[in-house]
DNA sequence: CTGAAAGCGCTAACAT
DNA sequence: ATGTTAGCGCTTTCAG
C-alpha cells in the first residue's frame, strides 16, 4: 500500500480510504490511485486489514455444508444476496456434533465476523453464551418453532410434515411409513407432523416408523424397501425426511416391481430439484432454501447498515407439490 | 495473550510458543498455560497471527462448489485428510467465469495462504502467471491430459468416457447418443471419449450429440427424452455428462412409457452416490472424487513437510460400475 | 479533503 | 528453555 501511496504521490492512508470510502476522496486522486493499484497489481492484506479495523468483514456461514443436504441452494441465496457487497462469506462445515460446533463457533468468534449465518444442528447450543455475548449479528437458519439465539428464519417443520402426509391420506394411502434421519429438531418435527397427522386420521402406529442410518440415503431407502419385503404389502406409502431418502425408496421399488404410485406412495421432502420440472417424478414438500438463504443475507445486512433486528424469526411458506409418486 | 502470559507468569512469546510448538516450552510452563487459557478462555486471533508470520495456515479449496457436481465427496476427502493437522480449510465457489475465477484467485493469493487446491474449469487459467509467481503449493483437481500448473491429480476423462461407450456398445447398444454439458476440458475430454468409442464401431453420428443447458440437470435430463419424442426409435441410450442428468434421462423416460433398460440404456458419470449399492439402478463412470481430494490435500502436506512436489499430475483410475440401467 | 502518529495482537529473529 | 526487540500492513484517531 505504501508502494501505491508513493507513486501516487499521495499518503498511505489516502489510499486506504480510496478503497474503502471513496466518497471520502477527491475524483482526481481516487482515479489516479485506483490507476497506479490496477498497475502494479496491488492487493489489499486481509490480515492487516482485519487487525487494525478490528473486524474481518466476513460472514462466517457455518452449516453441514458436506452433507448433501438442500443446504447448496441456502448457499446460493446467501451468496446472492451478498454479491457485490463488500461482505465476503467463509463457509464452514459443521458435523453433527455439538461439541464440534461450538469450538467452530469460537474460532469464528475469535476472528471478529462481521456476521454470522448458522444452520445448526444442535437444537440447544453449547455455544448460546458464546453467541449472546457477541457483537456482531447471527441469523440462524431453522426451525421457527425454537426461539433463535439472535435472528432467524426457517419453515415450521412440524406443518409441512402434517400437511406432506394429509396429502398422503387424501391420496387414499392408509399404511404410510416414516422413513426419518438425524435426532436434530428439524427431523423431530417432521416426525410429529407425521404422527399429527395419522393420530388424527386414526392410524398412528410405531411400527411403521424407521430409522435411516449409516451410508448413503440412496442406499438407505432402497434397503428399506428390499428389508420390508414382508410387510409391504401392510404398507402403501413412504414419507421421506429427504428427496435422497425418497429415491432410494423408488429405485428399491422399481427394482422388487413394485408400481410406484399405483402400490407405492412415495414422497419425499425439499423438493428443491424438482421444483421447476413441470411433470415432477417425485412428491415432495418445497422448503424455499435459496430464500431462506438470501433472507439470512438480507438481515446480515441490514443489522449492519441500519442496526434493525427483527425480534421474532422469520417463518418462510413451505408447499406441497404434487409430483408422478403419489398421483393415483 | 499478553494477559494470559501476565496471569501464567510468562512472557507472551512463552504463551505463542505453547500454543503452536509446544515441546519448546517445558512441559510444566506448557501445562500452566493452557490451563489459563482454558481459564480465561482465550482465544486467538488469526489475523494478527497471519499478519506477524506471513502466512495464514490456511489452504483455499476453491471449486464450483455450488454446482451440485460431485465435489463433495471431493471436499470430504479434502476434510479427511486435513483433519487433525494444524491448517485449516477454506472453501471458496468459484462458477464458470475465468475472468472471476482469476479474481478471486487474485484475492486468495494476496492472503498468503499455506496451499491452494483448484478445481478449475477454465482450460487456460487467465491466473497462470500469478499461481506460478507464487511460493505455495497449488493442487490442480483436473483432467491429467492437461499439464497443471503445480501439482496435479485427476484421472483420463477421455478414457473413462470411451470406457462407457464400450460398455454401452457391448450390451448390444447401437444409436447410442450424447448428452453433454459445459465446454470445459474435463466436458471435451468425455466428448473426444464418446467420438472414439463410436467412430471405432463406425457408429459415430453428430446429430446425436446434444448439449444440456439452463435449469437444473434433472430437468434437462427429463426434456430430452421428451424433445426426443420422434427420434427417439433411433436412439436406444444415452451417455450422460453427470448423474444428475442421468435420473432426469430416467424418470423422462418413466413418464413416456419407455423401457429402461430395455427399450433405453442409460449410463452416467461420476456413480459416487451409487457406487457402494450394491444393486446399483444407474450404470455410471465411476470417478474416486473422494480420493482425489484426499490426494490433493495429501500433496499439499507433503510439500509443506517435506518439500516434495512431484512434476506428474497424478492419475487415478476409474471404473466402469453396472447398474439396473442398461443391465439387459 | 488529506495527513501524521499510534497501535491492532501476534510472531520472527535474535539474544540469553 | 525462555525473554527482548522490532515490525507484519493496515486503519483508527486526531489534526489540520
């Protein structure tokens, strides 16, 4: 910086604020150094930067982002949203550990974001008190039902269950399946949906619940369909916690013979890649992640630019659409 | 710090050295130490760290992460193997623009990072003075016809493409057609691959390459068997560029009433998510994604150890794995 | 609108 | 094995 500060024939801190507040500087000298940085091919040092400001002016986004999950789209959306700002955003993988978690969190915390974006797993942080004592604005991204620690948005997972398995019954489906992952509050509110919704159509019942485990989605349905080879014919549908869970449960189908939705009712739930094919294969319940994504953006910035801060999380519609596994 | 040392008794640098190399600091100053630190629970702060040592321990993974391709099994092996070790990662999207790719490569770089690890889809990277310029490692993830700039490990798409054809050709597939996406190299190579393998069986017909393009891959996938409508008694499989593709190939074929694999074979490429079922629906190119980021974050360690960088891009096999879709 | 001085929190290099 | 000194490259604060 001093380089391009001497060539311009101006003081290093001119410079500094040619790239920071421009406004704050003459057209002639901003001009003049934004040429000679062009030049030489000046880049600013980060780490300098954030020790002197005192502030990184990155979003940390922290999320199971090396899980396959929908969480691309969420990224996406985050990453619109932020475009040609002058926030740049460090993503994280988070596991499915809390402990983990938190040691993220304080590494992040440690390094002075300027906000952060945080899907977590874990329903009660170990990292709450680390959180609350923090400056700089955290949107979480999740389920409406918990009180977020600062901001939030997310669906009720719990509804959109119910309303995934209604459409299930009013498909004339009667023995329909649960075929769940994960212990985090997302899954046990789509299993409550689930359960919701059955008890009061009379037909609750336990055994019909299952548990996803191990490898790979895809293998985890189909497995779930070749294991209940027996009881299938007490079953007549799936309800899936994820649309990799659901293909796997229609490949398993396909390949036993069984018709898929004639004997079959499959559905599956994200929805986010068949959204926009008009003839969808796959019922599934729509979760809007690139908003929700975009929407967590959109507080980060506003909380910086104005200091507003919405007290209640934002709850996003959810949809049910209708794809060829469950229209009979 | 300067607390902490004051609380422990020590000076700071006593403090720094117990963090980052302890067995310089007597196992009772060490012990003390960190018990402040836990104490206090201190932290520290990296970019004061990477400001003082010039380099900031992170090494940047920048790949089209958003892209839904197969990089996460990529970015898994890259976790592995970095786990546990001191440096940290740092995933950057990078999408299908060389001029933004340099850019961010631009910014990257200018925060001295300990290695780089590019997925690059520009054939040419508009960077290549700047990565040769620079003292860290670079790990191109690639095709290995090409020469990377630094280090390089990838497999032979063009093989592995042509490998596919064959197999196609051997289940007594004849009009076999293509479809493609993107123009980068790794997208040419299966393309040069596809013309082989069906130039040599004097089956090679230009009208039935097709270039995906717009929306998501599932859909393209589902519109071109539908587009196909009339031509499609001609074509009896499909080649697809990805997986995702693929299932859209499948379930077009599905709602059309078309036999797969009877009528339609179909195979894709990269078979990561189906790979370990072991009655895999979908016949695919199997591509070691997650070994090839293990590797790649292996060379990086080795080099900064020990300094070793081999002058071959490191290839590694594929494989060919038959699935339900084209096993007639 | 521009500049001078001071210092962000840490580590490299050089002592001891 | 531990400490001292200097300074990483930038921005803050205060002056003009």
């Amino acid at each position: 910086m001093s380089d391009v500060a001497r060539i311009a024939g101006v003081s290093p801190i001119t410079v500094s604020r040619a790239l920071r507040e421009p406004h704050k500087v003459s057209d002639k000298l901003r001009e003049q150094i934004l040429e000679v940085i062009e030049d030489i091919g000046y880049v600013p040092n980060f780490a300098a930067r954030a020790l002197a400001s005192r502030h990184s002016g990155t979003v940390a986004v922290l999320a199971p982002i090396l899980e396959m999950s929908g969480f691309f789209h969420a990224a996406h959306g985050i990453e619109d949203r932020f475009h040609s700002s002058d926030v740049t955003t460090q993503f994280a993988n988070i596991g499915l550990d809390a402990a983990e978690e938190a040691k993220l969190i304080n590494l992040f915390v440690a390094q002075n974001p300027a906000g952060i974006i945080l899907e977590s797993v874990a329903e009660f942080p170990v990292n709450k008190p680390l959180i609350t004592e923090l400056g700089c604005p955290v949107v979480q991204m999740m389920d409406t039902s918990i009180t977020p620690l600062d901001m939030g948005v997310g669906i009720r997972n719990r509804a959109a269950a119910k309303a995934a398995v209604e459409h299930l019954l009013s498909k004339g489906y009667r023995r329909i399946a649960l075929l769940g992952g994960g212990k985090d509050i997302r899954s046990r509110r789509r299993f409550e949906g689930y359960q919701d919704a059955l008890a009061e159509a009379g037909l609750y019942d336990p055994n019909y619940v299952f548990e996803a485990s191990g490898s790979s989605p895809l293998e985890q349905g189909m497995k779930l369909v070749f294991d209940l080879g027996k009881r299938l014919p007490q079953i007549d549908a799936v309800f899936c916690h994820n649309d990799r869970l659901a293909l796997g449960v229609y490949f398993g189908a396909q390949q036993i013979g069984l018709k898929v939705p004639e004997d079959l009712g499959i559905c599956g739930y994200n929805g986010v890649d068949f959204a926009d094919v008009e003839e969808s294969p796959l019922t599934s319940v729509y979760v809007p992640l690139y908003d929700m994504g975009y929407k967590a953006a959109e507080m980060i910035m506003r909380y910086l630019s104005e200091g507003e801060r919405p007290k209640k999380a934002v709850e996003l519609p959810f949809e049910i659409i209708e794809g060829a596994s469950t229209r009979r």
